[in-house]
C-alpha cells in the first residue's frame, strides 16, 4: 500500500475511527470459539478496540444479527444477513438500529458463481449501480483487498491465520491512513 495516492479522510463510520494521516492502523481480529459467533479486536499492543457479538442462529430464525461495539461495550454498527437471500447480503446500520433512515451499508456478492470470492460494497447514500467498495479475496480465500469502487485504490488488506484445536482463528488487518478502520473491521466480521 506504500505507492497509493493520499486518501482525504474518509469517515463511514464515525470520524473518530479514521485512522490517522500518517500511519497505517494495523488490527487483530480474533474469532472466539463459541455456540455464537463473537470476536475481539485489539491493536498491536492487545488493546481492546471493538468486540463483536452475534445473536444465535436456529431453525426459526430469518436473520442473523452482529452487533460490532467499541472499547466499553457500546453498539456501534447492528451487522444484519438475511439466512433466506441467495447472494450473501449484509446490511449495516448505525448502533442497534434495523430502521432504514440509520442503514450505513450494504455488502453483497458481485455475483452468485465465482471463482474468488468479489464483494460489492455500496453506500447508503449510493443510488446507482456502481458499488463504492469492493472486497476480492485471493483463489484460496486466506486474503482479501478492499479497494475505492472498482479502481485500484487499496484501503485495507486482510489476512486469514487458520486456528488449530488449541487456537482461534485470526485475521490480520492492514487498514490505510485516513481510511474509516471501524468500517473495515464490519466488513470483516461478515466474511465467515
């Protein structure tokens, strides 16, 4: 990410979960081993900045819902999936709402068949068909790219560290100076 042009901040999220001017921010998502998907975000130095936590998924259910909260607990984006729709869609929404008026995001396949796996990101303010992030995973689908649009422009950088039976399963995350970080960690914390 070293020649990429400057980004102006850009704050999804919040303006607060920019990542500063001059330095990349680098997170570590840790997936919990639990009934419910739940997982621990710290930075380099193992300071808690996000947790996520998940409802339970049952027969019963129509929806799966993830609740992304800062430090102290906080809800700070409500992650919902249809389990009915075919093209893997989440929707992103301000604190615990589910109210359109407070919905931040969409992220959805680019297509139903796919080799490697390509997310379409689309604002919620975006009212054409041209999606405002993308996310492409590599052929083994341990890394993933989250670009501008369909340009070249790379804002963050993901890696998967497979668990074992003693440890969890990890993600590395390489996020932009400028780039919203609180943003990235929801779009990870959907693609499992």
């Amino acid at each position: 990410m070293e020649n990429q042009p400057q980004l102006s901040a850009t704050a999804i999220i919040s303006p607060q979960y920019c990542a500063p001017a001059t330095h990349p921010v680098d997170l570590i998502i840790t997936k919990e081993r639990t009934l419910r998907d739940s997982f621990t975000i710290t930075d380099t130095n193992n300071n808690v900045v996000f947790t996520v936590k998940s409802s339970l998924v049952t027969i019963v259910t129509s929806h799966e819902h993830r609740f992304l909260c800062d430090a102290n607990g906080n809800p700070v984006i409500h992650l919902r999936r249809s389990l009915t729709a075919t093209n893997d869609t989440w929707k992103a929404f301000r604190g615990e709402s589910e109210e359109s008026k407070d919905l931040i995001f969409t992220r959805k396949l680019s297509s139903l068949i796919q080799l490697r796996t390509k997310l379409n990101v689309f604002l919620a303010n975006n009212s054409t068909q041209d999606c405002d992030f993308t996310v492409k995973a590599n052929l083994s689908q341990s890394s993933w790219k989250v670009y501008i649009g369909n340009s070249d422009n790379l804002v963050a950088q993901i890696k998967k560290k497979l668990g074992t039976m003693f440890s969890r399963e990890k993600y590395m995350v390489n996020v932009s100076p400028n780039m919203d970080y609180a943003f990235i960690v929801a779009l990870v914390v959907t693609l499992d």
